[in-house]
C-alpha cells in the first residue's frame, strides 16, 4: 500500500518493473529502490483579487538522498497530484543518475490552473508555497527549478521568499532563476537546445539532410519552442506546432521566432494566424523526420504509436509514451529512433546542476561554457545508452533507464542500508 495512484505513478511503476527484470534485481530490494523518500502535502490559502479566499494544494516528493540533495521542478498544473509528483520525481532520479549529477530526484507541484489567476495571485501562490516547503528544502537537502506552468519569474519569487526568512540572499535554492537574480546563461535554452542537439546526432546517424527534413512540436513553451528554434537553425523546417489552445501547420515551415514574440505576448499561440490553424489531434501522427512532443505526460499510447510517421522521436516531454505505446516502438525501431525522455530532455537539470555549482561558488561561465558542458555530458551519455543498447539488444528506454537505476543501486549498495 502506498499513498501514491494515478496513471502516471503506474506508468513510472511499470516501467520500474521492465529494468528490475532485466537487472534481475531481487524482489526485496525493488521498493527501497523504487518508494520515494519524503513526500509532503501543504494548502497553499492566498487572498484573491475580489478579496475571497482560496486554497491551494501543494505538494513536493524527494525520491532518494543517496548520492546527494535531491532536484527537480515545481509544476503549476491543475492535473497536478501526488501520485504524478512521485513519478516525475522517480524519473528525475534515474535522469540524473544517467547523466552522472550528484542528485536524487524530486518534483513538486500545485495544483492550480496558472492561465486563469492574475499575475499577483500568482506570486501570492508561489510565495507561500515556497514559505510552505521551508521546512523540507534547501540547497544542500532538496533544490527546486521550473517545470509546467512556472518560470524564471516563479523562480525568482520562490529565492527571494527562502532568503527573506534566512536573512540573507541563497540563490543556490533554486535554479532556472533569472540571470539577474544569479541564474546562469544558457538554462533557459538548455532543455530545448539538448532535445535538438540529440536529435541532430541521430539524424546524423540516420545520414538524414537537415536541409531538407521537417520537424514537428507538440507544446511550444520553454522546451518545446527552444527546441523548435535550435532545429529551424539547423536548416530543418518545422511545419507544426501545437499548444493547450490548438495547432498550427505550414508545409513551408513556420517562422519559428516570430511565433515565439507572439506567445511572449500574448501568452499562447492562438491569434498567430488564422490561416494556419490545424486539428491538434493530428499533430502526432504527421509525416516529419522529428517528432519532439514538449506538453505533458501520455500522449502517445499504443494506438498513436502504430501511426506515428517521423523517424526520430525526440521526447522533450517527461512521459510522453505510454508503456503499451513502447511495446509498439520497441517493434519499430528500425524505422523509428527514440530519444528516451530521460536522456533527450536532461539537458534541462545539466544546465540546472550548473547554476547550482555557479551560485555556492559565486563564480559564473560564459554561456559558451555553459553549453558545451551540456552537450558533452549528453553525448557522453547518449553514446552509453546506445552502445548498451546494442551490448544488450534492449530498447533504447530500458537501455537509458537501467543506467540510472544501476547508479543509484550501486551507490545504495555501498553506502549499505542504515542502521
Ligand atoms: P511550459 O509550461 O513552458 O510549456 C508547456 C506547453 O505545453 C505550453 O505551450 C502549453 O500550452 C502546452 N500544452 C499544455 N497542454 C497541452 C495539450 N493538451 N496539447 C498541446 N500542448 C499543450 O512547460 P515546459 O517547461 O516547456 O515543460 C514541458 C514538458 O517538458 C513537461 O513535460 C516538463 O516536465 C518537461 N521538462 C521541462 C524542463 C524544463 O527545463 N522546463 C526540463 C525537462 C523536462
């Protein structure tokens, strides 16, 4: 019995299971592997705007503390709770075990719709969510960061709120801040960047001309536009975006930067151009060399899978693929190549790790620096996970996962179980 549930939590539960059998891992060592470490649930009453009160529920998981503080990011979502938070928790685990950062893996959310609060409720919620967590953060125990529906500002508010009740300033709290509030260059490109630098490498593999190759985005926040930005620099076109308020199509290509003024502006992509609009249903299943879904967790199931037209799968989002939708993908792997979610999105929490070091060391890198540290460690880690793959003949998943999952038992393993 645990007090997690929900899709989500089965999904990153059954994919557990999938490397446990491989690993041969034995039975009595898979919860100490698998249960989160800490959880916590908080309501979150702020004054709104007509003088009512609301409450909001918040929550933080910290899977392990094995091989440091734990990291991961804070969610505003109303699909948020605590059985997602768990797994995009456990996930964060075995993604920055696979990249080698000294960090277990956490995540936090409220749930709360962000689009339908004014932007000073917004700061009273997150303000009193971070006076909330005080108790179970800080730099050296549990470290926050952006992720759905929160920004650089939220990160700034979450900092500013920590430092206010230790005395002093302690941006090594949370990273993805602002650069002016010791955020580091580069972290707010870093997770859209790595997508389309791994993706490049595979079409480099595939001997694909990114000339003359097509990508497609579902999601066109701060992965999904930065991803779509880096693969238009790099010759593609991307001929579909989509987000919560609908799609966008042009087979000549869509003018990437333009469309990125108009969301900063306006806050979606609706309104860009009526001539465009396209069934966002379809975005999956077009006919593209890269497919990068950026929204939200399970949205390529089994049936999606059997239509999915691209040849690389770059997955920006966390969860993106159902385990039934992997079963399908493991049979097309021929035709398409999968960049597992976390490996293709890691670059977010590599660069994250950066701030981290920069702020505790109050010496900051060029963004030059920055970024080539990020594409070495995901090269170094994209050339482990294929190079198991072939080793083992395992899917690339499972291939990125038991790296991680081996990590951590490995250094549970040696550290032995206390008392
Ligand atoms: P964001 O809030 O900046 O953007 C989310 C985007 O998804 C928005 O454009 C939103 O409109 C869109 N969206 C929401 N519901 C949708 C739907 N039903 N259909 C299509 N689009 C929809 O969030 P983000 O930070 O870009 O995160 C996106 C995903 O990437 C999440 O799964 C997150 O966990 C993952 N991720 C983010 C980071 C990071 O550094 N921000 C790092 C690793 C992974």
């Amino acid at each position: 019995m645990t007090v997690y549930s929900g899709p989500v939590f089965d999904m990153a539960v059954n994919q557990f299971g999938v490397i446990a059998n491989y690993l041969s891992i034995p039975m009595d060592e898979r919860d100490r592997l698998l249960l989160p470490k800490r959880a916590v649930t908080v309501s979150c009453p702020i004054h709104r705007d007509d003088g009512s009160v609301a409450v909001y529920e918040g929550y933080r998981v910290q899977h392990h503390l094995t091989l440091g503080p734990t990291k991961g990011g804070t969610r505003f979502a109303p699909s948020v709770d605590i059985g997602e938070v768990a797994a995009l928790a456990i996930w964060m685990s075995w993604k920055c075990a696979l990249v080698g950062l000294p960090y277990g893996g956490a995540k936090g959310g409220i749930r709360i719709d962000p689009t339908k609060i004014s932007r000073r409720e917004l700061e009273a919620v997150s303000r009193r969510y971070m006076q909330e967590m005080i108790p179970f953060v800080g730099p050296h125990v549990d470290v926050m960061a952006p992720d759905m529906g929160t920004n650089e500002q939220v990160m700034a508010w979450f900092m500013d709120t920590y430092s206010m009740y230790q005395g002093r300033t302690v941006t090594e709290i949370v990273t993805g801040k602002p650069v002016t509030s010791g955020g580091t260059l580069g972290r707010r490109e870093a997770t859209g960047r790595g997508v389309a630098h791994l993706a490049k490498r595979v079409m480099n593999e595939l001997s694909i001309n990114m000339n003359q190759a097509t990508a497609v985005i579902q999601g066109f926040g701060n992965v999904g536009s930065y991803a779509a930005l880096e693969l238009q620099q790099f010759g593609l076109k991307v001929i579909a975006v989509s987000d919560h308020t609908g799609a966008l199509y042009n087979e000549a290509g869509l003018d990437i930067p333009a469309l990125m003024k108009h969301t900063s502006e306006h806050g979606s992509i609706a309104g860009f151009s009526s001539q465009m609009q396209f069934d966002p249903e379809q975005i999956l299943t077009l006919k593209c060399d890269v497919l990068v879904p950026a929204a939200m967790e399970r949205v390529i199931d089994a049936e999606v899978a059997e239509k999915l037209q691209c040849r690389v799968l770059a997955e920006g989002a966390n969860g993106p693929t159902t385990p039934d939708a992997d079963l399908v993908l493991e049979k097309r792997q021929k035709d398409i190549f999968l960049i597992p979610d976390i490996l293709c999105n890691s670059g977010g929490v590599v660069v994250s790790y950066f701030e981290w070091v920069q702020d505790l060391q109050q010496l900051f890198w060029e963004e030059e620096e920055v970024t080539r540290r990020e594409y070495q460690i995901l090269d170094r880690a994209f050339d482990q996970m294929v190079v198991r793959s072939r080793k083992d003949k395992v899917f690339h998943r499972t291939a990125a996962m038991a790296i991680g999952v081996e990590k951590v038992r490995n250094a549970k393993a040696t550290r032995g179980l206390f008392p």
